[in-house]
C-alpha cells in the first residue's frame, strides 16, 4: 500500500476549541502522526462539547479522530521539560493559548526552535498575536460579527445574523492546516522551521471576497439580502407545494434564460434589464413572483426533476437526517462509518478530498483523554522512573 501523503510528519496538537485542534484533524487524515497533549485535568472542552451518548463526547470522537492523547501540564518543570522533549522529535506544534502564555512558561519560539530549528510553531489565536486587540479572548462568535459577515447575514429588516455553528473557527482550521503546509514546504527549501500567526478574524474577513476593495474604490458597503443576492437574480430559497424548501441559483446567464423558460415567463428574458446579473437583482421582486409562484404549485420531488431535466441549477434544503442518505454524498462516501471500541460503528464526515494516489483515511475516531500517555512517553524514551516523577508532580 502507498504511504499517506503526511505519512512521517509528527504533529503536536496543544490547542483546544476549535481552529487548531481541526487542522490538526486535516493533517491525521492524510498520515500526519498527530500526538494530542491536554492538561491532565482539564481536558479539551470539546470532550463535553455537545450531545453525548454514554458520558462520551460526540464531538470530540469526530475532532479527536487520528490522534493518540497524552495529557501534559505545560506549566510544570516536568511538563515544560517534556513538551521540549517531544518538539525536538516534531514537525509541527500548534497551540491557541493567549499571546504570551507559552514565554510565561519558558516554552516560546526561542527555546522551541533552539530544541529544533526546524519546527514549525503554528500560533492560532482570535486576533493574532500584536496589536490592541491581542490580548482579549477570542472565540469564532466574535470573528464572525468583527469581520462582517454577520453584518450580511438575515433580512435587511432583522438583525444581523450569527452562524449556528462554528463557522469561523472552521475556515481558520482550513485556513491553519494550508498555513502549514505552506510553512513546511518553505522548510524544504530553507531547512528551518519558522512562527505561522494565524487569527480567526483574517481568514473570516477572506472569506468574503472583494469587500474592502469595494468600499476602498466605490465607497460601497453591502447591506443584507436575505436570501437574495446583489450580484444575481432569481437567486433565493422557494417554498413547494409539500411544504418543503428549494434554493435556486442563476449566476450563469444562461442557467437564469433556462429557469424563466421553465417556468413560463420566457418573455423576460427580453426585458433589457435581464442581460446582466446586477440588473436582474434589481428586478427580484418579479423574478422572484415568477419563480416562486411556478414552485410553490408543485411538490419538491416534481420542482427537483424539471429543473433538472431544464439544466437549471437547483437543491434542496436537507437537514442532517437527508444529508446521511443523500444519494450523491453517498456516492461520494462523504459520510463514512468507522469502528470505534467505545460506541461501535459510528458515522461522521470523511476526509476532506480524494487523492487518487495517496488517499486519507480515518483510522481511529477521537480517543479517551490520555490514553496514549505511557505509550507515547515510553517512546519518547522515558523511564518508569522518570514517568512516576511526572505523575508525582501533577505533569501529566
């Protein structure tokens, strides 16, 4: 069998709640050896995140997959001396404590690149590691209305809108695993490791395109849509007969002629105004009676195949219990079933992309807190000896 491709990367995940500890989780799928180090009693919150089924964190079991655990208290001589250890034998580490926390315990990129220059030290923090800012706790909610996204989100007569979900702190765990790679493959060339400062506000302000570029040439600030887009029209979500919802897209002038063509108002396509995607969003309200109108005569099931048929881009509004038996992520094995000798088969998401020559995989979902402490630390070459005085002094 061909080696993963991050096969004889070690990382070291230190971070908890969510950016890091997700690109740690990217970097395990494709081969990294990911060694998990939480305090001893204070494990990653995500343990507890979320339903749970028999005391055990679902959560955690799909953000903890790949990893063995250890649990180290970094604030400890012992601890300390052995995070020093293990970065020595490491490509990788990547923490989220507040800027100055590693210095407080001796454990900055001084004596980490000292230990091995050719580690890569990946800070991820709410606001980065200078600046006003720096020093204020930083959470995915706060990203996700600093950026301006939640500015944009909802009807333009309600409140902004939050993400139900962790949004933020999962594009910056994108945004972290591609900062890696991208600082190893510098390594190649320089042969030294180097600081990735990576925040959740940046990634997320990114995310939203030529915003900045906008109201820096034209003064132009977007205002909230709804469902509707500024760019494109008919573009929104459609209630159908059954009482089920559709989402309709047309950024493509030809897929916006398709739609009007199906659902019998061929006639404005000729308007003037339909030739160009602004111009149609400033029509809305009519492309929206018409499509709208023609959808909400008709069952989802009948809406999905005439559009279909028409070449017309559609979907449908699935909640998580459509997800799981949706033929074409079925077809993909996006959600895939894994073994676990605490809870048996346990579906979640698969790796994020298919190689055809290298592939990921899941090899383990998340484990108990700790469980590979011994193991890993034996490893690392302690002692039994030296293993009891970590214990003896609360390290791990």
């Amino acid at each position: 069998m061909t080696a993963a491709p991050l096969s004889g990367l070690r990382v070291l995940d230190c971070a908890t709640l969510f950016a890091g500890p997700l690109a740690a989780t990217l970097l395990g799928d494709f081969g990294a050896e990911v060694i998990k180090i939480e305090h001893p009693t204070r494990p990653d919150p995500s343990r507890g995140h979320g339903p749970s089924k028999d005391g055990i964190g679902l959560w955690w079991k799909h953000l903890g997959r790949n990893k063995r655990t250890i649990t180290l208290d970094l604030s400890t001589p012992g601890g300390r001396a052995t995070l020093l250890r293990l970065a020595a034998t490491a490509d990788v580490v990547i923490e989220n404590f507040r800027p100055g926390t590693l210095e407080k315990w001796d454990l900055g990129w001084p004596e980490l690149s000292a230990v091995n220059p050719r580690l890569v030290l990946t800070r991820v923090t709410g606001f980065g590691q200078f600046g006003p800012s720096a020093h204020r706790p930083g959470f995915g909610t706060l990203a996700e209305a600093m950026s301006g996204f939640a500015a944009l989100t909802g009807e333009p007569d309600a409140p902004p809108t939050l993400p139900p979900f962790g949004l933020a702190d999962s594009v910056a765990g994108l945004a972290t695993g591609y900062a890696v790679l991208t600082a190893l493959a510098a390594r190649e060339r320089t042969g030294r490791g180097q600081v990735v400062d990576l925040s959740l506000i940046e990634p997320m302000l990114s995310l939203l395109g030529p915003q900045p570029t906008w109201y820096d040439q034209l003064g132009y600030v977007q205002r909230r849509t709804g469902n509707r887009s500024a760019n494109n029209a008919p573009r929104n979500l459609y209630r159908t007969a059954d009482g089920s919802w559709v989402a309709v897209s047309t950024s493509a002038q030809s897929v916006a002629e398709r739609v009007m063509r199906l659902v019998g108002r061929p006639d404005l396509i000729d308007e003037p105004w339909f030739a160009t995607g602004a111009d149609r969003a400033r029509h809305a309200d009519v492309l929206d009676e018409a499509v709208g109108g023609w959808i909400a005569e008709r069952p989802r099931d009948e809406v999905l195949a005439a559009f279909e048929k028409a070449e017309a881009a559609i979907a449908p509004v699935q909640d998580v219990r459509e997800v799981m038996t949706d033929p074409q992520y079925r077809a993909l094995d996006t959600i895939t079933t894994v073994d676990d000798p605490d809870l048996g088969p346990l579906r979640m998401q698969n790796v994020l992309f298919r190689l055809s020559a290298t592939p990921g995989a899941i090899r383990w979902a998340g484990r108990p807190h700790g469980a590979d402490t011994d193991e890993v630390l034996t490893e690392l070459g302690l002692t039994p000896a030296e293993l009891t005085a970590l214990r003896a002094e609360g390290a791990v």
